[in-house]
C-alpha cells in the first residue's frame, strides 16, 4: 500500500505526460518532483525529427527545478512514469543525470499508468556512478 504521499507524486506525473511531445516514439512519459517546501516540478518527453535532440521526461523535469532556482538539496523526490506494463526504467543518460542534480536521500519513484511503485535510491539506479569527485 503506497502512501497518499507517493501517489500524489505519481498522478502529477501523469499529469506532466500528457504535455509529452512524442510524435515519434508515440511512448509519453512523465515525471514530477516536490521539493522539501512541496513545491511540484513536471517535465515530459520532446522529441525531434532529429532524433538525438530528444529530450527525456526526467531530465526535462530536473531541468525545470534548476532553471525555476531549486537546489539539488530541496529536491525531495522525484516520480516517472509511462504506460508500461511494470514500472518504468529510466534511460542510462537521465540516471546519470538523476545523480548529479539531486542530493543522496532523494526518493525516486518508478511508475506506470497503474499506478505500480517501485522504491529506488539513486545508487540503485546508477551504481558505481561517475561524478564530479572523480574530477578532482
Ligand atoms: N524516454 C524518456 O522520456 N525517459 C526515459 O527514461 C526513457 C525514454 C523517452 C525518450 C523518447 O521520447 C521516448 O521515451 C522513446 O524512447
């Protein structure tokens, strides 16, 4: 049993892919984010004839937080969903982009349009990660 919590951020994402501009793939996908102060971000996939241009839903998503002035520290947590039969896997790119921009108690959210929950840290989804303490 999910919390209202959880659901509540999920069923923003299903709000945020029906905005998906998926005249390709026809694969919509959504993601929402609260911030620490319940602030809610959407972002949704944007595709381009030049297929490589495409833009995720999750990194749409973080993208809108950072360019709106939230800190990686306030994002609490982060759902994404489309219409799968389990929950969605996020794409390689958006998991390492996932590590970077948020902070590591962020709570991540795998969903599909039934609802179904998978609980992920951000470890769990990109083990191992390359990040900027590599760079050092
Ligand atoms: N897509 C996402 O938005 N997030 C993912 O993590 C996986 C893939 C989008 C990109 C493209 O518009 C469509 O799904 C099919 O790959």
């Amino acid at each position: 049993m999910e919390s209202n919590e959880v659901i509540s951020l999920v069923e923003e994402a299903i709000k945020a892919r029906e905005n998906s501009y998926c005249v390709y793939s026809h694969f919509a996908v959504g993601a929402a984010l609260r911030t620490k102060d319940g602030r809610i971000f959407h972002g949704t996939n944007i595709e381009n004839a030049s297929f490589g241009l495409t833009l995720c839903a999750e990194r749409t998503c973080l993208f809108n937080a950072i360019s709106n002035g939230v800190n990686k520290d306030d994002i609490m947590e982060l759902a994404i969903v489309a219409d799968t039969e389990k929950p969605v896997s996020p794409c390689g790119a958006c998991r390492q982009v996932i590590f970077e921009l948020t902070n590591k108690d962020v709570r991540i959210y795998l969903s599909n349009l039934k609802k179904e929950v998978l609980h992920m840290s951000k470890y769990d989804l990109i083990p191992y990660c390359f990040d900027g303490s590599d760079l050092d």
